[in-house]
C-alpha cells in the first residue's frame, strides 16, 4: 500500500467546502457564537456578583485587606511586614473611641493611618486630603461632621472628644480641637466612621494613657496582603510562625491575636471546604462543559447531514473515512474561529451590562434608599422599622413622598369615621381643611 502526502489537498476541499456553502455556515457560526454568549455571560454574571457581594462584606468588615495582627508594638509590626509572603501592608494606630455625646450612639474610632492603608478603610477624602504631619488636622466623614454640627468645609474648626482606652485601668477622656485637612461621604453599610489624625498627633494623645493589660490605646495594627485570598489564616500563621510567635494558644507569652477577612469568597470556602462542595463544583462545571459540546455537536450533525451527498461522492473517489474527518474537522475549526471569539466579546458586554443594570437605580421611589439593590446586601434584607423615617414627610404632605400620592399611607381611620358623623341638622356635611400637619381640621364647607 502506498503512501500519499495528501494534506494539502484535504485542508484545500477543507476549506472549498466551507465556502461553498455559505449561508449554513453562517448559520452554524452563529450559533457557536451564541452558545458561547450564554456561557460567558453566566461566568460574567457569577464573577459580578460574588465582586459585588465581596464589596459590600469588606465594607461590613470595615476593610478589604486579607488579614490583621493586632496589638502590637511598632517593631513587630515593621519585623513582620518583610516577610515575603506578604505582598503589601499598612499600619494603624488605634488612639480612642469618643463615648460623650452627640457620639453615645454613634460608633466613631480615632487613629492614624499610613496613607496607602486609608483607601482599604473606605477613608480616602472626595475633598482636601488626608492630614499632614506634625500639624493639628484631621480627616473624617460626613457623618462626624453632621454630629458635631460642622460644615464639610476644608479648614473648618472642629472640637473632637476622645475616650482613651487603658484596659483594665480607667479610661481617660480629653478633648482636642482640629483643622479639617479633608472629609469623604458617610457610607451607611460601614459599622464605624474614622477620625484620621496625623502620627505627631495620635502618637501625642496616646503618651496621655495609662495603658494596662489589654489596653488598645497606643497598640499597632498590621494589615497585610497575600497574593492569593485562599489560605489566609495559615499564611498568617506561617508568617508568625517565622518569627517565633503563634495564634493559637491565648496567653502563651508568644501568642498574639489575628484576624482573618471573612469577606473573601475564596477564604469562606477553604475554610468550609469538604468533599461534598469540590464535587459539587466538578459536577455543575462539567454538566455547563457537556451541555455546550451537545449544543455545538448537534448544529455541526445537522450541518454534516446536508453535506452527506458531497461526502458521499468524495468516498466514490477513493477517500478514506479518515480522510473525511480530517475535512470536517477543518470546517469546525474555521467555523469556530469565528464564532467563539465573537461569542466571547459579546458575551462579556452583555454581562457586564447586566450586572450594571443589577446595581443601578432602584425602580421605586428614591426615597426608598432601603429598598435599593445594593442596600439589600448592606442591611442583610429589609426589616420591619426600615423607612420609618419617610413615613413623617409622607403624612406633611399626601402629594409626595412616595410614587403615586402618600395619602392612602396617611390617612386616620377614626378622624375619617368621625368626620362622617359630624353633620349639623340641614345635613351640611364638613369637609378637611388641610394643615401643616397634615392631620386637618374639620370646617364647613362653603354652600
């Protein structure tokens, strides 16, 4: 038997045969696209949505970093910061957290941030900037602003209370008054507003402590990042580890405590993972594989079978069944050129446009902040007393403040049955004469 070098010719009918039918191919090449459209949406989608919902944890978490030594001194935290498997780190100076009104029911915390760690903390100012060293500045937000009663004015004065935290020993309250270097917007999904102080400043406030045993006052925070989300609390556990601390063992004189971010997708499920969720993750990743090779199987069986005349003449001539395959293996391969790159792009668009849609406006009454898309995951879903607060604006006026009239909302079933009782003898009904108050008076209607 011999050997015929016959690659040319069959990438030639390969590619002839492709072209000679043009309008199933089309067909064909679309539909490749749009199954590849489906499946990259849903990815798109998914990796959307789990970004999302990370945000909105790291903003319940009160920042996105991937994990937290505490309490400690100012050496350690430069000893730990060159381990290598730490990628970038910030430091933070607790100072004190104000307990005297107007902040007895706010939660407000004063320290001081390196700068590049102000933005994990959602602190980074939308006017002025963070404050200058050895003056008398400070940053915060606009909620402060509004407790104190000062406007979110760069340069503005304002007084802060602080209450030293000593531990065991009494706490120490003082006051100070500072120069507003910057301030950004009070985001409500965030548990704790900050005070930022210049180091001069905060490390001037916590020389007045008497610190004692778990003083937080004067103690440093480390916050670091990996460079992967997984395996966070082993990779802090290695990197005390190589300095001879642990995390394990609460009052060993080598213990120091850690923190772990629990809003990273990738850390929840390491440190739930079990047998059961890799399967899981295996079997829907290969039925979504399986699904789009039956998908594309059929449209190119459908496309074969029209063709079966011309690949029924090529057999006449001699072609070998392998031969066969390698044509229409070319034709897949040029028909997958050109819908899976296609479907991929377009994909992507339409689910990033989806997930745009997703957190964009909420369809009711902008009042309604709490019934907002993003403010589902804030609040963790909508509570009974959520939007208490609209319900004064809605009663002062049954024109506005929801869609469609608030009257329904505001109306007093026993002054309306009381009103229809009282009419005088000639059967004058009285009418509401609407006030500031939106209860009404009753008076007589004109004849």
């Amino acid at each position: 038997m011999i050997n015929v070098s016959n690659g040319s010719c069959v990438r030639r009918l390969g590619v002839r045969s492709t072209k000679a039918a043009q309008a199933r191919n089309a067909v064909a090449a679309l539909a490749i696209a749009l199954t590849t459209v489906l499946f990259t949406s849903l990815f798109t989608i998914t990796a959307s949505i789990n970004y999302s919902y990370q945000q909105e944890n790291f903003r319940r978490a009160e920042g996105d970093a991937h994990g937290t030594v505490k309490n400690i001194t100012w050496e350690q935290a430069e000893q730990f910061r060159r381990d290598p498997l730490i990628q970038n780190s910030y430091c933070r100076l607790f100072v004190g957290i104000p307990h005297d009104p107007p902040f007895n029911k706010s939660h407000v915390e004063v320290s001081y941030m390196e700068p590049n760690g102000a933005p994990h903390y959602f602190c980074a100012p939308v006017e002025g900037a963070l404050p200058r060293e050895s003056t008398v500045e400070a940053a915060t937000d606009t909620h402060v602003l509004a407790l104190l009663g000062v406007e979110p004015r760069v340069g503005a004065q304002f007084t802060m209370p602080v209450t030293l935290d000593n531990g065991t020993a009494r706490p120490h309250a003082i006051q100070r008054t500072f120069t507003l270097s910057g301030w950004w917007e009070y985001d409500s999904a965030v548990p704790a507003s900050n005070v930022l102080l210049p180091r001069s400043a905060a490390e001037e406030i916590c020389a007045l402590s008497n610190r004692g045993q778990n003083s937080m006052t004067g103690a440093w925070n480390l916050d670091v990042m990996f460079q992967s989300a997984v395996g966070i609390r082993e990779n802090l556990g290695a990197v005390l580890g190589n300095y001879g601390y642990q995390h394990t063992e609460a009052g060993a004189e080598n213990y120091l405590d850690i923190g772990v971010n629990w809003g990273y997708t990738g850390e929840r499920i390491s440190g739930n993972f079990d047998p059961m969720t890799f399967a899981a993750i295996v079997a829907i990743l290969l039925l979504i594989i399986f699904t789009g090779y039956l998908i594309i199987y059929n449209v190119f069986q459908i496309s074969v079978t029209n063709d079966i005349r011309f690949y029924g003449l090529l057999k006449t001539i001699g072609t070998t069944g392998k031969q066969l395959k390698r044509v229409i293996r070319r034709q897949t391969l040029l028909l997958s050129l050109v819908g899976i790159p296609a479907g991929l792009l377009l994909g992507f668009v339409i689910g990033k446009q989806a997930d745009a849609a997703h957190h964009g406006p909420a369809l009711l009454h902008p009042r309604l902040r709490v019934l907002q898309s993003s403010d589902f995951y804030r609040r963790g879903g909508v509570f009974p007393a959520d939007g208490v607060s609209l319900l004064r604006a809605a009663w002062a006026d049954c024109r506005q403040g929801f869609p469609g009239g608030g009257g329904a909302l505001c109306r007093n079933r026993t002054a309306v049955r009381e009103e229809k009782r009282q009419t005088d003898s000639q059967g004058r009904r009285r009418r509401r004469i609407p006030t500031e108050n939106g209860l009404g008076q009753l008076g007589e209607e004109p004849k």
